[in-house]
C-alpha cells in the first residue's frame, strides 16, 4: 500500500474555498466526527480555515463505537477547550442537547447585541464534516424535515445551504470535504472502515488484514460472537479461509477470499461485531 492516499474529487476543492469564504459570516461551527475515528475523522485543513471560531465538537455513530472509549475522547476534547458531546441522531433527547449546547454557544454574542441596544440575532452555525458522518441526518434532525438529502456514500452532499432550525439558531450546511492527500495510512484505513471513503481506494484484502489483526488485539470477544468458529491462535489468512468455507464462498480455485474479506469488512462497517472503535485512547 502506498504511504500516501490520494481521493480529492473536484468538488471538494471548490466547497473548500466557499467555506473559507463563508467562515467570516458564521458565529461558530459545529464539528461532527466520527465516534469511531475521532482523529482520522477530523478534517485538518477545514479545522485550520475555521480554528477562530467557537465550537461544538459532536462525536456521531456512537450507537457504533465502543461506549468507554468515546466517554475518554469526550473528555480529551473538553480538557483541550472545546465544548464536545456525543450523540445518537436517532434520539430525540440527544437531538435536543445539541440544540441546546449550539445555543448557547450564541450567549455572548446576544449580551452583545442587547448592550448597543439590537435585537438578538440568531447564532448561524457553520456544520463542518467529513463525507458519511451522519451531516445530512444531522440536519434533518435539527430541522425537523428533509432540509439535506441523505446518502449512504461518501460525496454526497455538493452545495451549501441555510436552514432554520429555530428563532435562535440557524445552520449553513456544507459538503463533506476529504482532504487531498493522507499522509498517514493509517488515517486511511480507519477512513475506509467506516465508509467515508471508498472502498477500492485501498486494497481490499489488506485492509480485510489489518483490521481482523486490530479485532484479534483488542476486540477479539466481538470477532469470537460473530465467527465462534474462529480462534485466538487464527492467523488472518486461516481466519478468511474458514469465513469464506463457512459462508459457502467458493470458487474453482478454492475459497473466494476476496468476497469473504468484502462481507467481512461490511459486516464489521455496519456493525454486525458489536460496537467497536477503530482509534483507541491512550
């Protein structure tokens, strides 16, 4: 695998200057990682070009990710200076503290405005993400309607756009934007395990590899509860060979690894191996 992982379609590159443009209009932004992948999932260069402005840090897909590993990265985020919760977009309570914690990130601005004698004016929160981080779910979940449409790929959303979420609060959503290069492979990987790049960026059964060897070290209870045929002892290449004879995936040659790897990673994606994250506190 190369060390560097290029996937920039043209797009991207133009919502990056309009969000550079627009960062000057908006009061904060709200940063929607991933719980899994908090690291891998933070956009360096957008975090750079919008580091002036206050910020909510919302940890998505938690219903994904390893419950005490994403109260620690709470914890970590809140210790360096941002405000930062974790949420379900499926849970209404969940849906209303982030309104909440996006509100009041506007108290200073409104003491302001009331001082020189102005209406208080709604915070207009710029949200920020990379591709597949749940944005557009986000949204429509703070709007109370399909302001975003939805996609289960990454790239999908291409423009930007306001919507009013209350008298107080209004957002300006934007495309989710990679950026050019990764220089870090890692990175990469923990992108293409969660689906926020494609998967034939990288190669299939490598990454089938790598995260069957982070599974056997750190989640190997999971891995066990999916595949009770699978041992500690399994190297990956005995592990894929006993998934594909299992599943019935054969071809003339033998075991169809490349279609066990796939289902594999899918499953695992899509959390049928419990709730697992990919980037462990330290």
């Amino acid at each position: 695998m190369a060390n560097q992982v290029h996937w920039y379609p043209g797009h991207m590159k133009k919502a990056q200057n309009e969000i550079e443009a627009k960062i000057k209009i908006v009061d904060c932004v709200i940063e929607l990682l991933d719980a899994r992948i908090p690291l891998s999932s933070r956009n360096k260069t957008l975090f750079k070009i919008t580091e002036s402005k206050k910020r909510l840090v919302v940890l998505t897909k938690n219903d994904l990710a390893d419950e005490n590993e994403t109260k620690k990265w709470i914890a970590h985020f809140n210790e360096i200076g941002f405000k930062a919760i974790f949420a379900d977009l499926n849970k209404e309570s969940d849906i209303k503290k982030i309104i909440s914690s996006s509100e009041s990130l506007g108290e200073a601005k409104w003491e302001k405005e009331i001082k020189k004698g102005m209406k208080p004016q709604p915070v207009r929160a710029m949200v920020i993400g990379i591709p597949n981080v749940g944005k557009s779910t986000f949204i429509n979940k703070l709007a109370k309607r399909h302001a975003a449409s939805v996609a289960n790929k990454p790239g999908h959303t291409k423009s930007q756009q306001w919507i009013k979420v209350s008298n107080k609060f209004e957002l300006l959503d934007t495309p989710g934007i990679l950026p050019s290069s990764y220089e870090d492979k890692n990175s990469a990987i923990n992108l293409a395990l969660v689906g926020s790049i494609n998967d034939n960026v990288l190669p299939l059964e490598e990454l089938a590899e790598h995260s069957f060897k982070f599974l056997k070290e750190h989640y190997f209870t999971n891995l066990k509860e999916r595949f009770d045929y699978i041992d500690e002892s399994d190297s990956f290449d005995v592990a894929i060979r006993k998934i594909a004879n299992k599943r019935g995936y054969l071809s003339k040659g033998g075991e169809d690894i490349e279609k066990a790897s796939k289902v594999f990673l899918n499953e695992l994606k899509n959390g049928l191996l419990g709730r697992i994250t990919f980037e462990l506190w330290h």
